[in-house]
C-alpha cells in the first residue's frame, strides 16, 4: 500500500488485521460471572484480604526498621488530633482515641495502600458534628439528670467518673426506655454510633457493586472548595473554645453568620484565661510548625511532635495550677481507661440519619482514595478503589461498634507516615500498640488538659485548608470551569452548611460538564502546506481550504446533549450550499441540472418541531476546471465565470442565515457564540467530510441527527464523508442505516486525508462517487 492510496475504512481493516470484538449474549455474561474456578475463587479470597498477598513476602531486614519508626512517629502525631478532632465530632475526646486504634487496626488487613493513614480528620469529624446538630434539633436528648450543664466537660465528668471504657456503651432505645439518669454526651454517643455504622454500610455496599468510581464526580476542584468551606466551620466551631464563650448550636443555612452574630453579641462574656492559654499554645505550635516544613530534610524527615509537646506540658501546668479550680477553665475532666465493649448501635435512627451518612461516605472515601492514589503513584505500586470502599467501610463499623465515629484518610497525617520510612501497612500495627500503650495506662492522666489546647491543634492543622483559596488566580487562569465549580461549592457550604453545600457542588460541576458538551468548540478544517494535516482554520492562518470541500471537526460525542449544535453546523453548511449558485463538478462538463425545488428539512430540535425551508435552486453554469493536485495551496481555483456570485448576495445570505439561528455578525447585531462554526459564503463546495476523530461513543438521538444530516445532504446533491469514525460507532451506523455495508458501492474512509483524496479524484473523473453515507 502507497502513502497517497486512498484508504477506506475496511481497506484499513483488511491492511492492519482488525479483530472485531465478541459478541456474548447476557445469558452467556451472567454464566460466566456465576461460573469461578477454585483459582478464580482464591483471588477473590485475596482481593478481600490484601494483607495474605504482602505479609508472607514481608521482609525483616529490609521493612520492619521502617514500619517501627513510621508507625511510632505516626502515633505521636495521631494522639493529639485524634483527642481534637474528637472533640470537634461533638463527642469527647477520648472517642477520637478509639477511632485512633480501630480504624487503622481494620484497615491493616483489608487496605490496599501502603501509606495512608486511616484515622481522625477536620472535615469528617466536622460534617459528623453538623449531623449530630441536625438531628438533636429534631429529636433532642431525654436528658434526666439535673446536675447535667450546658458545658460538654461537666457533662462528661458526670458519665465518666469512677468507670471504665467498657461500661459506657448504650444504644438509643435502652437510654429512651431506661429509667436511669441519661447524660447528653452518652445521646450523642449513640446517635453518632448509628451513624458511622451506617456509614460503613453504605461503603461497603458500593464497593459490593463495584461502584468505586462515584470518586471521579469530585473533582479536585470540587474537593478543594468544598474542603475550604468546612474549613470555615472547623474554624468556627473553635472559636468558643478560644473565647470561652458556650455559643448555642445554630442551625443551617447561614449557620456561620449566626454565630457570629451571637459571638459578637456575647464578646464581653469573653474568659481571657481561655483566650490567654489559646494564644500561649498558637505561639507555640506555628513556629514550629513552619520549622517541620523548612528543616524537613535535615529533621531527617521525622517532625518535632509539637502537638503532644503542647498536650504533656498544657496538662502538667494545668493539674499545677488548678486551672479548672482557679480560673474556671474547661479541661478534658476524667478519661476512661481500657477498651470500650462492643455495642450495636440503634439502628432506629437511620431513616433520620440517611441523607447525612451518603455525603460522609463518599467525602471519605474520594479523601482516602485521592490520597492514597498519590502515594502509590509516586512509590509505584497499585491500589483498588473497590477494595479501599470495603476497607473504609468495615472501619467505619468497627469505629461505630466500640465507641468511635466515622473515619478517613488525612494527608498531613499520611505524610508524615511515608516520610518517615513506612514500607507496608505493617507500620499502622505499631502505631495501634503506641495508641493501646497510652488507652490503657496515661489516658487518666491526661483530665486536667485545657480544652483550649486541643482547640489550638485543630486551628493550626486546618491552616493548610484555609489556604487552598491561594489557587484561585492558577484556576481562573488554567481553567475557568474549575475556578466556577470551587467558588460554587466553597459558597454553597460557607452559607448553605456542609452536605447541602456538597450537592449544590456536585450539581454545578455536573452543570459546567454538561454545558462544556452541549456547546462544543466546532472548527472547519484546512490543510497545512504539502503535508496531511488539517487544523483549525481561524487558529492556523496558513491553513487554506481545499476547494470544492468543506472540512468540519465536531469534537464532541453526538448525543441527546449535542445534538442541537450539531444540527446547528449542517443548517449553516447548508445555507451556505445553497447560496452558491455554481457548485463545482467535474472537469470540462456542466454538474448536475436541479430544477425542481428542494425542501430542506432542518432536523428536529428535541423539542420535535421542525423547520421546513423552501429554496429554489438555480440551473447551475459551466463547472470550474479543477487541476490534479490535492493540497490547497497550490490554488486549486474556479474558472472566471464563478466571480459572479456578488458580495451583496453573499451578504444577504449571511444575514439570513445568522437571524435564523439568533445571532448576527457584524456592525452592532448579536454576537455569534465563541464556540459556533461560521463558515465562509464565498468557498462553495461539492463534498462535505466530517472528522469524526473526537467521537467516542453515540446514543440513539445523535444517530438519528447523524442520519437526517446525511439525508438533507443528499438532497442538495453533496457527497458526505464521515472520517476517523470508530469501530463501535461505525458498527452502530451501519445498524442504523446511516453507512452501509461493505458488500455495496458505498464506502467510508478511515482518515481525512483519504476523505479528501477521494473527494479530489472523484471531481477530477467527473464521476460523483456514491456517498457512503444513505440519502433516505
């Protein structure tokens, strides 16, 4: 085969061996999923549990310095923010610390990445406290004791004194149906039990179905927004504890300027001692912060744990002086110790928990896996979306089984873990032996620890999150789509709350998606000096059209979503065609005689009007000598006779056209829409190809635009090629009559440079080659 052959596309089939895909029958597909051999059996066994892959091929010498260190500085970093971020979920800060043990215990197991540190994180523990609130507003506490306070602390003192983690688990119903005192904290404690249960189920049923991709519908964008607004509540909901101010829960929408308003309101209320230790403890925890992130490399890539620095010294100076005693500050108060009994949580609060628990699945997951993609790919190994929703979910439940709340991955945190010299998930073993270490033996000890401390944690860790809106100029100059979708979403969630926010996110992104579908950046086409290739005529000012033949990419899949733009092209083509009144033919002899009138169907928008328009067609003169040459600059022209098409006809035609379609060119009209083809009225043409290179699949309403396309042509005796076109594609035209079989005269061609070869050779013979696409 020749470069300058013209190549159909079943002769490209035929030159290059094409092997068409199996068709197998559903009944064939459900036999073969049922049907698993005992190998096939075995590596579903594994999937499920990653660890009975890695563990027998763990090397002592090689992993285990690595994994110990990895997972004693992760657990040092862990104890702090998992106390924290407890506190944030609207629990106390011990039941951080079992989240700190179990999750990563479980994950251990079933987890596909080496690296992520499944535990506590900001935005999880913040979306987890907003439910809480939500649902204590429609179904308050039963609470019967009286000596129990607003204050979370005194609460706690109450519930927890004098017992051990395995005697605090209740669900709902025994706490409604009992008739023994009921402590707000232990209501909130089951509510938030049932929730990271349900939570976990929810997971593990998307990862049952396979259903891991959900996680490509958060864009980072949206992440990055959305991450941003909860920032802002993480922010908030520590500013009571940096004024000792005990602000009401407000509700959503506008949940953030409430409290201000309530904040700036109550200001004098304001315990400077409070305010004092907050600043103290800030003071400390940047500098050093800053200094973990500058000296990384000569730390050895090992943090100074600052954050359990400021928990052991903020403790012993407050048992010192009494702080709680002297200067009524909120401390800790009496931490239970040992593990907490199993409990199943009252499933009873699911239906009001529901719409709360699928935004907290999916924000976790997309966290995690985000994550843990980033690490893998940089240490070159693989991880299973599917798998991580199975292992997420089954933490969840574990977490919502012995006194925790819903967990994640955290990018600080897993940072810290890879950087440090974590070589398997063997690392997180160590750091549950650190965690189990301080639950069982130094957890009583820590009572007298300010709440304002913890509060100064968690305001230094989200620092990182606030200063995500330092990417919107990047955005705004990359791609305004995503700089539209963050500042959609970070709105939505600052005014609107957390998980309304996040679907009014998820529905603008899916908006601009569609909207960068539906109006799809049509170009005409034209080719490049001697060469092949053909580009973008506006864009490329050396690119000249070949004479005779109008080249169009429409770069989008024709779908139910498109299918008005591309109506919109074949309409301009069209008016275009019929303003010419000497089409060009074949070489020496007149064209094709039209007398009678065509009527040119518009296809139907999807409303199912349709627009008939009647023209008369005029005889048309003697044809234009076409020379022998394919590329457009060797200026393949028209004979005199055709100048006499005069401007002010073209003009006419054009201003027809444009007011039809709603937009005018020109001195003070519309302007035309940045990503409408125009084409130009002075190059007729007798063959019209399109390249189909950027169609990836097609629906039932874009092969029926495809057809009637072709068919309008037809009428207006133009050759149609279709060109680039996809095996499966081509396949669904052929079913649908728009191609044709092989076995007739009608062809299409695998590229546009065949396309126009074609189209060339045919003009020059006189001989209009069938068009390969079906004119009824």
């Amino acid at each position: 085969m020749e470069y300058n052959d013209v190549l159909t596309e079943d002769d490209f089939r035929d030159q290059f061996s094409y092997v068409a895909p199996q068709r197998t029958s559903l009944k064939e597909r459900a036999k073969q999923s049922i049907h698993c051999s005992k190998q096939c059996a075995c590596n579903v066994f594994l999937s499920f549990f990653p660890i009975l892959t890695w563990f027998p091929k763990y090397k002592l010498k090689n992993y285990l310095p690595g994994d110990i260190i990895g997972g004693v500085t992760t657990a040092i970093v862990r104890i702090p923010q998992s106390l924290a971020y407890g506190l944030l979920a609207g629990l106390q800060p011990i039941n951080g610390m079992y989240v700190a043990f179990f999750a990563p215990l479980v994950y251990t197991f079933l987890g596909t990445s080496r690296h992520v540190s499944v535990g506590t994180f900001a935005v999880i523990s913040l979306m987890l406290g907003s439910a809480l609130e939500n649902y204590l507003s429609i179904h308050p506490a039963p609470v019967t004791n009286s000596s129990s306070s607003n204050s979370i602390a005194i609460a706690t003192t109450a519930s927890y004194s004098g017992t051990t983690a395995s005697e605090l688990g209740t669900t709902i119903a025994e706490l409604t149906n009992s008739n023994t005192p009921v402590t707000e904290e232990s209501y909130k404690l089951a509510v938030i039990g049932a929730l990271t249960l349900l939570v976990g189920l929810i997971q593990i049923g998307l990862g049952f179905f396979r259903l891991g991709f959900v996680a490509i519908f958060l864009s980072d964008s949206l992440v990055s927004g959305f991450t941003t607004g909860a920032a802002l509540f993480v922010f908030t909901a520590q500013v009571k504890y940096f004024f000792g101010i005990p602000l009401n829960r407000q509700s959503s929408p506008f949940a953030l300027i409430k409290t201000y308003i309530e904040l700036f309101s109550r200001i004098q209320e304001t315990k400077w001692s409070e305010v004092i230790i907050s600043v103290v403890c800030l003071a400390v925890l940047y500098p050093v912060k800053l200094i973990n992130v500058k000296y990384k490399k000569k730390l050895h890539n090992i943090p100074i744990p600052i954050e359990l620095i400021v928990v052991v010294i903020g403790t012993i100076i407050s048992w010192a002086a009494d702080f709680k005693g002297r200067f009524n500050v909120d401390v800790v108060n009496a931490i239970p110790s040992g593990l907490p009994a199993p409990q199943v949580p009252d499933i009873s609060t699911w239906s009001s928990l529901i719409g709360d628990a699928f935004p907290i699945a999916i924000v976790s997951f997309a966290i995690t896996v985000s994550i843990g993609k980033l690490f893998a790919k940089r240490h070159n190994y693989k991880i299973s979306p599917n798998q991580e929703l199975f292992a997420l979910g089954v933490s969840q439940i574990a977490c919502g089984m012995f006194q925790g709340h819903a967990c994640s991955g955290a990018l600080a945190r897993s940072s810290v873990k890879e950087s440090s010299g974590t070589k398997t998930q063997f690392s997180d073993v160590v750091s549950c032996i650190v965690i189990l270490f301080v639950l069982l033996l130094i957890g009583q000890y820590l009572a007298p620890l300010p709440v304002a401390c913890l509060s100064s944690i968690i305001l230094i860790n989200i620092r990182g999150l606030l200063k995500q809106v330092t990417i919107l100029p990047r955005l705004w100059a990359l791609s305004k789509p995503d700089f539209v979708v963050w500042v959609i979403t970070f709105t939505a969630v600052a005014l609107l709350g957390v998980a309304l926010g996040l679907a009014i996110g998820v529905l603008g992104l899916l908006i601009t998606v569609v909207l960068s579908v539906y109006n799809p950046q049509t170009t005409v086409r034209g080719g490049l000096g001697d060469t092949d290739i053909y580009r973008d005529i506006e864009k490329f000012k050396k690119a000249k059209e070949v004479p005779g033949i109008k080249i169009i990419r429409f770069p989008q899949s024709p779908f139910f979503g498109n299918v008005a733009a591309l109506q919109e092209v074949s309409s301009e083509a069209m008016f275009v065609s019929k303003s010419c009144d000497q089409p060009l033919g074949g070489t020496g002899e007149r064209s094709h005689l039209l007398d009678e009138r065509i009527e040119l169907k518009e296809i139907s928008q999807r409303d199912d009007e349709t627009i008939s328009v009647i023209n008369d067609v005029k005889e048309a003169n003697d044809a234009p000598n076409v020379t022998n040459t394919l590329h457009p600059n060797n200026n393949l022209t028209a004979s005199a006779n055709t100048s006499d098409v005069g401007n002010n006809d073209d003009d006419h035609v054009a201003e027809s056209r444009d007011a039809e379609s709603g937009h005018v060119n020109g001195k003070g009209g519309k302007r035309r829409s940045p990503n409408r083809v125009s084409l130009d009225p002075n190059h007729c043409f007798h063959t019209i190809i399109f390249d189909c290179s950027g169609w990836t699949f097609i629906d039932l309403m874009g092969m029926e635009a495809v057809r009637q396309i072709c068919t309008d042509f037809g009428k207006l005796n133009l050759q149609v090629f279709l060109a680039s076109v996809q095996p499966g594609i081509m396949s669904k035209l052929v079913k649908v009559g728009v191609v044709t079989s092989r076995d007739s005269d009608e062809e299409s061609l695998a590229t546009v440079f065949s396309s126009v070869r074609f189209a060339v050779e045919a003009a020059k013979r006189s001989d209009r080659h069938k068009p390969f696409v079906t004119s009824a």
